[in-house]
C-alpha cells in the first residue's frame, strides 16, 4: 500500500503515535500535525495537498542541484543492481569511494588530500575530534587536548557533535558534555561589534577571544580550534574578512590544528568548493556532508589535511574508528555524479559571478528597506534578514524568537519555504536558483513581511 490510499488525517495521526521528529517540541506536533511533503521538481516542493513551495532552504542545506534530478537516481541504481553494499574495513575498498576520494582531492585546498566517509555531519565531526586529538596522542603530547569552538555553533547532535556546538538549549539536554571544550565569542558584528567599531576591527577582536582561550589555557593543552566557516544553524552569521586569517594565524602561532565545519558551507554555497577558499584558509580538517550528494543518499567526508594524515599513516598504527557505511559504495556513487553535475553546469562560477552577487542586491535592494528588518546580509547563496521591532535601536519584538516565527508562517502560505532561527529568517536556496527565482522569492518574502508587519503592529 502506497501513501496515497492515506488521507493527510491519517498521515498525521499515524505520524503522531509512532515517529518522533527531530528538534521538535512532541506535544505541539500532535496538536498542530505536520506538514507532509511528498513530492519535489527542480526549486520547489509540494505537500499533500497539493501546495507548492519555493524551497529556500535547499531541504535542510543540502539540495544544492535541486530536486528531480534522474542522473542521481540512476547513478544509485545502477550501483545498486552492481554492488549495493561492500566495507571499506579489512584491507578492503570499493570503486565509488576510491574515485570519489581523488576528486575531493582535486577540489580541496591544497593541504587537504584524503578522506573518511561516514553518513553525518555529525558523525564527520566525532571523527574530527577523535581524529585530533588521537594526533596529538600520537605526536606524544596526549595533554594537548582541549578543543575550542564559539557559541552558537552547531556541530551536529551526538554527543560529541552537541559538546562541540555552542547551542545553550542543546547543551542543557546533554547534562554532562564531552569534557575540555570551551566556547568564545562568535563573530556576529550585527548584536556584539562595539559602537563606531569597523568590520575589520571587530573581526580581529572575535579573532582575538580564540587567542585569549589559547592563553588561559595554555598553548600546550590545546589541540584545535573549530568553526563554520559562515555560523548556519545559529543564523547565517557571516565574518568579516579579517576574522579567518587572523584565526589562522593565532592557530599557526600556538600550534593549534585548525578544523572547519564545512557542513553547509562546503560543495558551492559560498561560490568556492569550499568556503575555505573563499575566506583564503588551509585548514588541517574540513567536515563536510549534506550537498556532497545535494541530499540524495546521506554521506559525509571529513577531508583531512597533510599534517595529520602524515603522522597518522607514518606513526599511527591501527587508528581504531570506523562506520559500517564509511565510503558507502551507493552514496559514494551518488556523490561522483553530484560534483560531475555541479561542475558541467559551472554552478560554483554562477554562485560566485552572477546569482550570489545578484541575490546579495536583490537582499539590499527589495527586503533590507522593510520596516522590520534590521539587517540582511549574504555570501555566495546564503543569506540572512534580522528582524526587529525598532530598525534603529535594533529592539526586537518579545518574546523572543516570536516575531520570525511569524514572518515564517506568512511565507510559507505564500508559498516560500525559509526558517526562523532566533529574530533572523535564514536562506540557502539550492545553487540552481535563477535571477528569475531570486527575483521570485524576494516578492514572496516582501509578501510575507508585510503580513507579519500587520499581525506584529496589533499586538
Ligand atoms: C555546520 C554543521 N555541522 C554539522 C551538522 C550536522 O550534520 P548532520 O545533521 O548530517 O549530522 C550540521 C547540520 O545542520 C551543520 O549545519
């Protein structure tokens, strides 16, 4: 029996009684039921009741070549029918991940030529903190082991994942994170640069919190600093162009390995391979997962740097982690045939020459004149619009949270998929967004700001 021989009620309530969802308040889902997505072509998505929706989200980061795409559903069948399934443990490998490895290879800064697969950005980045400091270990300096990130990060939802984030909320759950992760302050120029502070000068002062962490702790119990490249889950935070390579910098200086969590930004997003290349960084390790397949079969690759595999591979030994579906042959194969498409359709080059600029002035053009919105800001396809009660004090409406939340309902029944996170409504389109899909969204978001302009002012 199909989906279809199901009413949306019944959809609902079998979904209430039996499927717990992620990041999702149970109790209000039950009341509210959700909303089921069934279909999907190019940009947009439908519901089971037929409604389309302009996917500013890219599903969850992910989509990045859109949806509907056969070349990828062929690619897995036809491994499929092949070999659906070998490890890559035991001295074993199998083709699609072999392959897959050298393109990234080819397509990764330069310092950065070998792979481990595992199906999450969350997994990806336990491997990275084992990974570190099992290094550190191995260089006979077991101590050098704290690992600092910023809050508000968000590193994925395992425990190691959750410990590295910087998500209060998540934190609180955890009752007890992976010791000796510390977190500083984020570079969000927006709420924390001081009055009359430049870009520059604030992003060297973010810059400056990784190094007094590195000072209170002492450079010789520090194994690696951590960040996305562009903070995504914590409200498209973009930093300014001094803040990478005086991070950088910091991290050379006191011999701290320097991880990227590349998880949103990596495969296109910011109009480079990597957002890496974009800020100009060579970092020892880079996360990546989501738009690896745009979304299509889960994989992830953390991309690891020159230095560690070096001493991993000449003094390491037997490096004891591993996942049954590490370099998944199917997903490996979906993967191949992702970065095939995105590289004849020249999407990286469009991010960076056309639909981002064009994106960046449609932003400043068409929504940052809005009575509530206090800031909108971009990089390559990702953007972000603060909403505020007040444009010049930057008050926020109370409670917190409430007001995007509203902006969000309204774009959504105008047929625009985006996400509320805290007072900022957030977008990562898929790369395949057009100056006419730009254009598109930015009518239906103005459509859905001034609805919530109306319902905010009556409260
Ligand atoms: C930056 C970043 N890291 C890690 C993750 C976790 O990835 P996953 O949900 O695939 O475990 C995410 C997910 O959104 C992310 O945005």
């Amino acid at each position: 029996m199909t989906y279809q021989n199901y009413s949306l009620k019944q959809l609902q309530q079998i979904d209430a009684a039996h499927h717990l969802h992620p990041f999702t308040d149970h109790k209000e889902l039950r009341e509210a039921g959700s909303r089921i997505i069934t279909h999907a072509n190019g940009p947009f998505i439908y519901d089971s009741e037929g409604a389309e929706l302009l996917d500013g989200m890219a599903g969850l980061w992910c989509v990045n070549i859109g949806y509907g795409r056969d070349e990828l559903a062929e690619a897995a069948y036809a491994q499929m029918k092949e070999l659906p399934y070998y490890n890559s443990f035991f001295k074993c490998s199998t083709p699609t991940p072999v392959l897959l490895s050298k393109k990234l290879a080819e397509i990764a800064p330069k310092n950065v030529n070998q792979v481990f697969y595992g199906s999450s950005g969350s997994e990806a980045n336990d491997t990275a903190l084992r990974l570190v400091r099992h290094y550190w270990v191995i260089e006979g300096k077991p101590e050098k082991n704290r690992v600092i990130s910023r809050k508000m990060a968000y590193h994925g939802s395992t425990i190691a994942g959750t410990s590295l984030g910087g998500m209060d909320a998540m934190h609180k759950q955890l009752n007890g994170a992976v010791p000796n992760i510390v977190h500083v302050m984020m570079p969000y120029a927006y709420e924390l640069a001081l009055p009359g502070e430049s870009d520059h000068d604030f992003g060297l002062r973010a810059a400056k919190s990784v190094e007094d962490a590195i000072l209170e702790a002492g450079a010789d119990k520090v194994a690696a600093f951590i960040g996305e490249p562009v903070m995504g889950a914590g409200g498209v935070k973009i930093p300014p162009a001094s803040y990478w390579p005086e991070v950088q910098r910091i991290c050379r200086k006191y011999d701290v390995l320097l991880m990227l969590d590349e998880v949103i930004t990596g495969y296109g997003r910011t109009g480079e391979w990597f957002a890496a290349q974009t800020f100009g960084i060579e970092p020892d390790t880079i996360t990546t997962a989501k738009a690896l397949t745009s979304g299509y079969q889960p994989l992830s690759a953390l991309l690891v740097g020159d230095r560690i595999t070096s001493t991993l591979v000449d003094k390491g030994g037997e490096f004891n982690h591993g996942y049954t579906y590490s370099g998944h042959p199917v997903a490996c194969a979906v993967a191949l045939k992702n970065l095939e498409i995105i590289e004849q359709e020249g999407l990286v080059d469009r991010v960076r020459n056309d639909t981002g600029p064009y994106f960046a002035k449609a932003l400043q053009e068409r929504i940052a004149g809005h009575d509530l919105v206090g800031e909108v800001r971009s990089i390559g396809l990702m953007g972000a619009i603060e909403i505020v009660k007040d444009k010049a004090t930057k008050e926020r409406f109370l409670p917190s949270g409430s007001a995007a939340v509203t902006v969000r309902d309204h774009a959504i029944a105008s047929g625009m998929m985006l996400r509320a996170t805290g007072d900022t409504m957030i977008l990562s389109p898929p790369l395949i967004w057009t100056r006419d899909t730009i254009d598109m969204a930015c009518e239906r978001i103005g459509k859905a700001l001034d609805l919530a302009q109306a319902d905010l002012r009556k409260r």
